[in-house]
C-alpha cells in the first residue's frame, strides 16, 4: 500500500512509519521540516513538507490509505495554548479527513485517543460508550472529543474511516511528563508519584503501531477500536518500571494539596524550569483520582490484536533504552 502519513515524527508515528516501511509499504511522510526527518528518509519514506493548516488533496493523490497522528499531546496549557491546540488537534484533523476524501483515499485511519471517553469514574467502557456532555477535564480531553466528533460525522457522511483509541502509550523515546517518570524510575531518582490514583490503559508504543496496522488491513469502515494495554494506576505503573529495572519504588506520594500550592509558580518564568504547568487546576483536574479506562476486547476479537503485558513492555523499554 501507499500510506500518507501524518504525526510521521512524533512518539507513535515514527514507530508507525518503520513498521510499515518494515513490511514494505510505501511511506508518504508529512513533516514540518525537513531537518527533523534524517529518520524517515532513511526507511526509504518519501517526504512532503507542509503542517495540518495547509494540508490539500493533491497531496494525497496516488495515496491507498491515509493514517492521520498528529495531535498536540498536553495537559496543564495556557489559554493560548489551549487555542494552537484546538486548531491543530480539531482543525487539523477536519482538514486532513477532507482532503484525503477530496484526494479519493480508500482507506483512512484517525489515530483518537480513550481520553475521548473522559473520566470514567471507576468503569471499564467500551467503544459505544457517551460521555456525559459538558464533562470535559482538560483542553487536550475536549480538543480531541471535538477531533474525534469531526471523524464520526464524516463516517455517517460516507467517508471511509475507522477510528485507532490508544490507551496512555509508553516505550522508549517517549518524551511526556510520563515518560519521564518512568525513566526516572527505572534509573531509582523518581523521589516520589504524582497522582497515584490516576487510572489508565497503559500500551506500548509498538503494540499502538501494530494495532494501526491492523486496522489498515482488517478492520471495518465505520468503526472504532481501543487500542489498549493493561488497566492500571499509576503508582503500579511507576511500580512496573522500577521492578523491571531492578530498581526501588518511590516511597512517597505527591498529596494533591501540596501540588494545588505550586499554581502562583507555574503562572512566573520559573515555573517551566520547576517542571510546574501554567495550568496547575487543569492538571489536577485531568490526573487526580481520575480513570481512562476502557476494554481492548473488540480489537483483539475483530482484529487479533494482542498487546504485551506490562511487566513485558517495561523490560523491553528498559532493554531499548527508555
């Protein structure tokens, strides 16, 4: 197949792009400079430079498929922040669906999130399920529910797409705040967890790419599938780490109080030195308590997907360099 790829540099979509390339599809890459894809071109993909506000169809032309991951990924952002991300996680993806169906892209995959969902209060859902409305807990949750609406009234206009809901994705190269626990963890300096309760489906970043994979190949026009891992908090998550590492645990938790005092500081210069986010409500509104769960049983049935385990996922993180 002849896949265009969106998101071609980022934590999933370069992980996408080698597996693809791997199996000897041709890798037509969307990438925003040209200095950033030394990686890309040598897998062989070709390279079209451009960003989501002026994506159009003569891109595409000549395309089978189209996989579309790029999203701005952050929680804990400033108002204008909040607004480049709903231009690019929302715009973006409007105008990319567009032109792939103007360019006449048979197969078209939107790489969602389960974050969709939103907080889902102790339960384990499933692709049917609605959220509440109004529910939202932070600007990347509502940018990619309204990304994720955007792709759903195109399917129900005839447009050939199913929709990828990946869990929380981690593996090596994974530059996110979780990320970076992890490596901290593994290397024992993780003095203590943030947010402990926090529930999520935590997934490799491969078995994300293999999943995308699947859906180009097997799966259904129209539908939607989790692309989860295993269910977890995120003081067992940190736990898994450290295990896999040989490593000891943290030992404290950050109680939700005392990260509620470091506000006045991530709205100064310093916070982004401290590691504070501009929007410390936000955050703890996304993280405390809350839970991302939902069931991966359609995708293994449908699809025959089949994630590692986590005590799996870490070991191999560990093994391929965090």
């Amino acid at each position: 197949m002849r896949i265009f790829l969106t998101g071609s540099t980022g934590f999933i979509g370069s992980r996408l792009a080698a597996s693809l390339r791997g199996r000897g599809d041709d890798v037509v890459a969307l990438v925003r400079s040209p200095t950033k894809a030394g990686s890309l071109i040598a897998l062989g993909c070709e390279i079209v430079v451009g960003d989501l506000s002026d994506i159009e169809a003569t891109m595409l032309e000549g395309c089978d498929a189209l996989v579309h991951s790029a999203a701005i990924y952050q929680v804990g952002v400033s108002t204008s922040k909040a607004e480049a991300m709903r231009d690019v996680n929302v715009g973006g993806t409007e105008r990319t669906l567009d032109a792939a169906v103007s360019a006449g892209v048979g197969r078209l995959v939107y790489v969602s999130t389960v974050n969709t969902f939103g907080d889902t209060k102790g339960a384990v859902v499933d692709e049917t399920y609605l959220r509440p409305a109004g529910s939202f807990v932070s600007a990347y949750d509502e940018t990619k529910w309204f990304a994720h609406e955007a792709a759903t009234r195109r399917i129900e206009a005839g447009a050939p797409i199913m929709i990828a809901m990946p869990g929380l994705v981690y593996g090596p190269g994974d530059t996110s705040q979780m990320g970076e626990q992890i490596r901290s963890a593994m290397a024992g300096k993780l003095p203590y967890v943030g947010f402990p309760t926090l529930g999520v489906s935590a997934v490799h970043v491969d078995d994300v790419a293999e999943g995308i994979v699947l859906l180009l190949d097997r799966g259904e026009i129209g539908e939607a599938y989790v692309l989860g891992g295993e269910l977890t908090h995120v003081r067992d998550l940190i736990g898994a780490a450290a295990h896999a590492a040989g490593t000891r645990a943290p030992r404290f938790t950050m109680p939700t109080w005392a990260i509620r005092l470091t506000a006045p500081l991530g709205r100064t210069g310093v916070g982004p030195m401290l590691g504070i986010p501009a929007n410390v409500r936000e955050l703890i509104a996304a993280a405390d308590g809350v839970t991302y769960w939902a069931t991966d049983a359609k995708a293994r049935t449908a699809l025959g997907y089949s994630p590692r385990t986590l005590a799996t996922g870490m070991a191999e993180t560990l093994r391929d360099g965090a």
